[in-house]
C-alpha cells in the first residue's frame, strides 16, 4: 500500500505501493516506451523523493478565490504548459505528431460492463458490487502486474496475447490512480481514472472522429482542488509538485520554454478546468508576467460557479469547457535569463486595491511567522539544488 505523509489535517502520498514498484522494476523496455508514449515521465513518480514540509508551507499561500499562489506583491499558479513539460516524454512528442493531443479531457465514470470491456476479460468480481465503485489496486496487480497472473486468470482472457496488450495500460491504471489522482489510504483508484487511461492510450470518439489529449489541464485542476479543499479539510495530494520551482525567485522562469502559453479563454478571461473530481478555473492572464510578458490589470469575471465537484457520471459544463479550450487564446513566448517583465501602473493599483480588501493579510505579510519558516524551506530547498549539482560534476 502508498505511504502518506501526514501532519495536522495535510496529507500526501510520499511513497508508492511496494506492488506497484515491483510491477515497474520487472516491466521489460517495449511495455515501459508504451507507457512513456501515454503517459511520459509519470513513472518517474515512483522513484521521486517527495517533500511534504514544502508543500504544507506553500498552501499557506495560496488564495483559492483566484486560483494564484501569493507571496507578498507578487502571484503565481501552476500552468499547464509547466505541468506538461514536466512529464512530457520524447516518446509523446513522436505520437503527437501523428495524432495531436489538442482536445481537452472530460471524465466520466464508466459502468461497471465498460470497465470490464475496457480490460478486454469477463471477470467483474474485482470490480465491486455496483457501478461507480473504487477499483483495489492490489486486485489490479494480482491480474496484470504478476509474473504468473496469466496462469490463474487466463480463463478470464481471450487469449495470452490480448492480457498482454493490456498489462501497459492496466500499469498506467495503477500509477494514475494511486500517484497522480491518488484516492486515499486504503489503496483504491477512483473510476474516472480508468476513462482517463483509456482515452489516453486509445483516444476518444467525438464527432465521429477520433481525438487524443494530454494530461496537462487535469493535473492543474486537480492541483487546484487539493490546494482548496487544505483549507478546509483533509486532503491527499499527488506526488507530482510541478509548482515548487516557481518558488525560488532565482529560477524564474527555468521551468518554461520558449513556445506557445494560454493567456485566457474565449468567452471568458478564464478557462474551465476539468479534473478528475470536479472542475476549477483557470486565469493565466492574472500572472501574465509569469510568462515575461508585460503585466497588466487582469480581466475580472466571476469564477465562483465554476467551482464545481462531480455529482453525475459528467460535468454539465462539458460543452462550455472544450468550446472554451477549443477558443483559448495563446502567445508567442520567449524566456530570457534574469529578465524582470514589466508591470504597469495600472496593475499597480489593481494590485494594491485588490491586498487592500483582504481582512486577513496572513502569510503574505513579510513579517509573518510563515514567511520565516518558507524562507528557510527555500534555503534548504537550494542546497539540495548546489549538492546535486556538486554531485553531478565530479562523477
């Protein structure tokens, strides 16, 4: 079962289930570039060293109404772009020249006859009882992941080759459902993850075509969602910490490159995120200068009703999430080292009228408590940064 780190109310997986690592160490090399090809270097979670006190420190920060980390005068957020270069694979890039993943995600949760279709057998004991029930990791490894699972399970398959087929994508199930959109502590993955693994290695059938998508914009709104609901109760975070470089001001700007970046929606200043248990909105155009473009006051919408958890099988803003994705706009961005973007006066004021409003300054006050400890978090965070590149060197 995944170890989590806990500590007050905040809890995160900080190690994988033993089963799932095993599944990876004996995987052979054409299983693990499948896997690469879908799902890129999310593998990599397994072996990534977590750090629970940083992230604990950075919620501290966060302002949920407008989905932007504060430290003092200055926001950031998770972007999308950022997220996909963290786990985007060479493999990937090949497949999505041959079928672009330009569709934005919406999950839905499969009946039980699908999820036992999607696995190509005829064995939905493991399944649970009813529709929309968490699926047990171990009773997915026991299946796919065992060197020998064919000899007792093979009666549930057509044949070798089609179980075969499937220990790839029943691997990424598990990494999915246990690291990245991990479930709790009793080592369950959630339905939706299933859909999601599905539309990943087979694409999705929409408008008689067959689209693809990547994970990028689910990952963000789940990284929304966890932040949020910290706040208010226990929650279990991801191992995936693709904002944590954004926090040391001497790194500006490395975890980007030059290329195209959403700076807002169509209809909306913002985009709608869907995650894998509800949907978040997204403002890039709030942190423009998080691009090195020129800051200026950001458009103000309300957000609120696009604070939503999924009740149904869907989203009822399905449509209005891929219509606004499909009409986002982007920017031509090119990162220079240590360049300072520049803010307008207006964003100034804004900026000013906007800190002005809050009753509570809290962590974002340069004297604060919090402020004292994230300071020595950084510090720490740095020299781990030097030692590895000392490291490195004298190899």
């Amino acid at each position: 079962m995944a170890q989590f780190h806990s500590r007050e109310k905040f809890k995160m997986v900080t190690k994988p289930d033993d089963y799932l690592k095993l599944w990876w160490v004996y995987m052979g090399p054409d299983e693990r570039k499948i896997i690469r090809t879908h799902v890129g270097h999310l593998s990599s979670l397994i072996e990534m060293d977590a750090w629970p006190e940083i992230i604990h420190v950075l919620t501290t920060f966060w302002d949920d109404q407008n989905m932007v980390f504060r430290f003092g005068d200055v926001e950031l957020t998770p972007t999308i772009e950022e997220v996909l270069i963290c786990y985007e694979s060479i493999e990937i890039c090949f497949k999505r020249k041959e079928k672009p993943d330009k569709n934005i995600l919406v999950p839905a949760v499969w009946d039980r006859q699908t999820i036992k279709e999607a696995f190509l057998t005829d064995d939905d004991t493991w399944l649970g009882e009813r529709d929309g029930e968490n699926i047990t990791f171990r009773e997915l490894y026991h299946r796919f992941g065992r060197f020998n699972a064919f000899h007792k399970f093979g009666h549930k398959f057509e044949s070798e080759t089609k179980w075969k087929e499937m220990r790839a994508f029943a691997f990424a199930v598990g990494l999915l459902g246990t690291m990245v959109f991990p479930q709790g502590e009793n080592g369950t993955i959630h339905p939706r993850v299933v859909t999601v693994a599905h539309a990943l290695f087979f694409g999705v059938d929409y408008d008689y075509t067959k689209v693809f998508h990547n994970l990028a914009p689910m990952i963000v709104a789940d990284i929304y969602q966890a932040l949020g609901r910290f706040q208010v109760e226990s929650r279990f975070f991801s191992r995936l910490q693709p904002y944590i470089t954004m926090v040391d001001d001497e790194a500006f700007g490395k975890g980007f490159e030059n290329g195209k970046y959403t700076i807002r929606g169509g209809k909306w200043p913002f985009l709608v995120l869907p995650g894998l248990r509800g949907t978040r909105p997204y403002n890039p155009g709030r942190v423009l200068r998080q691009f090195e473009i020129k800051q200026e006051a950001p458009q103000i919408d309300s957000m609120l009703r696009f604070f939503t958890e999924y009740n149904e099988s869907e989203s009822l803003l399905k449509d209005d999430m891929i219509n606004g994705w499909r009409r986002r706009r982007w920017t031509e961005v090119t990162f220079h080292i240590e360049h300072d973007p520049e803010i307008s006066n207006t964003y100034k004021e804004w900026l000013k009228k906007s800190l002005a409003g809050a009753l509570i300054p809290g962590p974002n006050v340069p004297t604060g408590v919090v402020d004292v400890e994230f300071e020595h978090q950084i510090w720490l965070y740095r020299l781990q940064n030097e030692f590895q590149k000392s490291e490195i060197a004298h190899r």
